[in-house]
C-alpha cells in the first residue's frame, strides 16, 4: 500500500480495519490483547478502553505472541488474529474453537 497510515488503519467499507476486528473478537470475548508497534501508537485511543495493550517492535507474529506471553491466560484457547483481516467473523472464530475442542488440538506455549 501506497499510504503512511498503518495497513490496520485503512478502512474496509467505511471502517477502520483494526476496529472491525476488535469488535469482532469482542464477540467471542472479553478478554483482547493487542499487540502494537510505535508506528501504530498514536492510532490506539479510541480502543484503549476495550482490551489490554502490549508495545512491541515489529519482528513477526510469533514474536508478537510472544511479547503478550505474561498476558495470556494459558488455561483458555487462543487465537491470533492480523488487526488487518476484518473478514474473521465471530462466527468463523467459534468455528475454529469448537474444532480445536472437537480434534483436542492444542499448542502449549
């Protein structure tokens, strides 16, 4: 993207990215980490109140899970989602837990 504006913070249909998935894991619970840059900082505001929030420089996702490890409850079931895919629905994220619980799939961390 041709932008200096984070891609999190580009809209899809009128709303910011990152709020669309914010809201959508809101859904599913109440319990939201974001992992966030520098760059991405003055854009948080508006959702400081709705989950926890852990500053990291950018190096990876698994880096990124790994900054919020002290945050992350690990008797409950997990899902890293990109702040930029606003299509993962509450219902699609239901979906993966119930198979994670079905299968008795895990990842230890």
């Amino acid at each position: 993207m041709e932008s200096d504006l984070p891609k999190v913070m580009h809209k899809s249909r009128r709303i910011r990215r990152l709020k669309t998935v914010l809201k959508n894991s809101l859904n599913v619970t109440n319990d939201v980490i974001i992992v966030y840059s520098e760059e991405l900082k003055k854009h948080l505001m508006p959702y400081e109140n709705m989950c926890r929030f852990v500053l990291q420089e950018p190096k990876g996702t698994a880096h990124a899970t790994y900054a919020a490890i002290d945050l992350i409850d690990k008797d409950k079931t997990i899902l890293v989602l990109y702040g930029d895919h606003p299509l993962i629905t509450p219902k699609l994220m239901h979906e993966l837990i119930d198979y994670l619980s079905l299968t008795n799939s895990d990842y230890k961390l």
